[in-house]
C-alpha cells in the first residue's frame, strides 16, 4: 500500500523532502506554523488534519522543538500509522520518540545523509535508519519510503550513528568553523595546491551549513568527548613537534638525574592497573548494554551520567585533585568504555 506522507515542518530540510516526494508521485501534506510559507496545495490548516490525512508522518523540525510537536500530535495519531524523525543526531530524538509515543504508536528514528545542497549537486542518496525492536514492521515501512526516493539505506543504532557523526560531522564543522575563526585563507595573494581542501572545508562551513553548527555540537552527546580528543591530540602535535625541535636545537641536554628512572617505572606500573580496570569497566557497561537492548531501553543515559559525573567531582574535591580536570577524565573513561560496547554490538 502507498504511504500517504504528512511533513511536520517546512524548513530547508522540509522543503527539499517535499520535492523528492514529488518527484517519486508519494501524495504529501505539509504543515508549519509559517502556513504562508507552505504551497497552497500542499497546505494542511492544522495538526489534526495533517494527521488524518496521513499514514505516516515525518517530524522535519529542530530537535529541540521535537517533544512538544509530538505531545501536540499524539492525542490524533493511532497505531495504523508511522512517525519517524530526520535529525542529523539519533540518541536524543530516539529518546523522545520512545517516551512519547512508546509501544503504542509506532516510531522509527532516521537520518537522511542529504540536504538541499547535495541534493543540488545529485550526491548519492544515503538515509541511516535506526532498528526498532518494539516496532520491526514500522522499520520495514520507513525503509521501503526511503528507498522509493532514490535511497540507499543503512540500519545503526542511535548511539553508533551519534558515535560515528561525532567523529565525522561534529569534527569537521569544528575544524571548519575554527577555521573560519582564525581567518585562515583570507587575503592570500595565492595558495599552494595543498591549501585548496582547506579553502574548500572553509567554504562549506560558512556558506552550506552554518546552521547545522550549533545543532551537531549542542544535541550530539558525544560531540565534547570528540573535540576533547582532536585538541588533545593536536596539543600533543604541537608539543612533540616543539620537543623535536628543540632536541635538534640542543643535542648536548642532561641526562635523567639519579631516582627518575625508578619513579617512571613505577608509573608504569600505576598505568598497567588503570588500563586493566578500564577493561573490567568496559565489560560492565557491556553487561549494562545488554540488559537494557533486552528490555528495549536506549543505550545511552543522559541523566545517569551527568549524575555520574557529579559524584565524580565531589570524590575528586575531597581527595585535593583538580574537579575540571578530572571531570575531562571520565568523560574520557565513558568514552572508551562506551566505544567498546558498541564495537561489541555491531559485531553481533
């Protein structure tokens, strides 16, 4: 049976999945508080209408207005039909979507991996869908509605796909809008061939997607630990190469004073029982990861681990150490034992 589409939303993103669902001849609706905005015959005057003249419905809306949309639209939907979102994160939207309309209405989270600039340019079409144990069919039928528009289509879990964004997306909005900030290629009288995917990187983030910033890095909750480990590894960069150049510069340097060489064993040794802890957490997290895909709960817990951190602070106040700093280490902590339980995840 053909869907009948209804788009909650007539943004950018909006306005290009409505002409791709032209294009395919998919009958669709839109409705946005902006009603003038929307072309007259695709017009719906309200949620309620959008909602009985649609079986499946597209939440194309900010992620922080997502909650109340669909509190506003669960009192006109039934289990006949479908809501999935597109936004460019997973774990927030998938959460909202479980807590709302739960295993009553089916929900399927998704993020189609184009816009209206590659669209434009006929980039290839990737949609990334999110599997649904609570409602398998309702991943079946999004599946289905994106390969009708020309989609490959790609199943992740949210956190895998929040993983993967925060290594991707988060990163290089971050180095291109730096970029930007530091002025890089303005007012060059000419630029080596190594300098043009930097020009062009600079141009994405200020002409294409200045919008999608502050969204990538506020919503994905991976989006910090991803920055914290590209600076740490450039300040590592930085410093080696400093290290380097003065080792060049002074090749006459002191050897190691008396008693350094058994202290740094011994902190070696400290390092070894970190390292084997971390791996005995990595297997709790797994256990954790589990129990939870078992009972359909998402894997990722916000709440859980800002109450976490917290704690964590505090231990580190009463011990005289550093709470900013060690507030940078269990996010780390979280994020390699995390990673590993999804790498466990996709293996299966």
């Amino acid at each position: 049976m053909k869907e009948t589409i209804g788009v909650l939303g007539y943004g950018r993103f909006g306005r290009a999945l409505s002409g791709l669902l032209s294009e395919a001849n998919l009958p669709h609706r839109v409705f946005d508080p902006r009603l003038d905005e929307v072309p007259p015959k695709l017009q719906a005057g309200s949620l309620a209408e959008l909602a009985s003249r649609s079986s499946l419905l597209v939440l194309a809306m900010p992620v922080s207005a997502m909650r109340s949309a669909l509190k506003e639209l669960r009192p006109h939907l039934t289990p006949a039909q479908l809501v999935i979102d597109v936004g460019s994160v997973k774990v927030r939207p998938v959460h909202m979507l479980a807590s709302v309309l739960g295993r009553d209405i089916p929900w399927v989270g998704t993020h189609p991996l184009f816009g209206p600039a590659s669209l434009a340019r006929g980039d290839a079409r990737r949609t990334v869908v999110c599997p649904n144990p609570l409602h398998p069919e309702a991943v079946r039928r999004t599946r289905e509605l994106f390969e009708s528009l020309g989609c490959s289509v790609t199943e992740m879990s949210p956190e895998a796909h929040d993983v993967l964004m925060a290594r991707t997306h988060v990163l290089t909005f971050f180095l291109a809008h730096g970029l930007v900030k530091a002025g890089v290629g303005k007012d060059l009288p000419f630029a080596p061939p190594s300098f043009h995917p930097v020009a062009r990187l600079e141009e994405y983030a200020r002409t294409e997607v200045p919008h999608l910033f502050a969204v990538v890095q506020a919503e994905n909750p991976y989006a910090r630990e991803a920055r914290v480990g590209l600076l740490e590894a450039l300040t590592q960069l930085h410093e080696g190469l400093d290290l380097a150049a003065e080792s060049a510069r002074d090749t006459g340097a002191e050897a190691a004073p008396p008693g350094l060489k058994d202290v740094r064993e011994r902190i070696d040794t400290v390092d070894r029982e970190l390292v084997a802890l971390l791996a005995r957490r990595a297997q709790l997290v797994k256990d954790a990861a589990r129990v939870k895909s078992e009972h359909g709960l998402p894997f990722l817990d916000p709440e859980r681990e800002s109450s976490m951190l917290e704690a964590r602070r505090e231990w580190a106040s009463r011990a005289g150490l550093n709470t900013r700093a060690l507030d940078d280490v269990f996010r780390a902590v979280l994020r390699v034992t995390r990673d590993s339980a999804l790498e466990t995840e996709d293996e299966r």
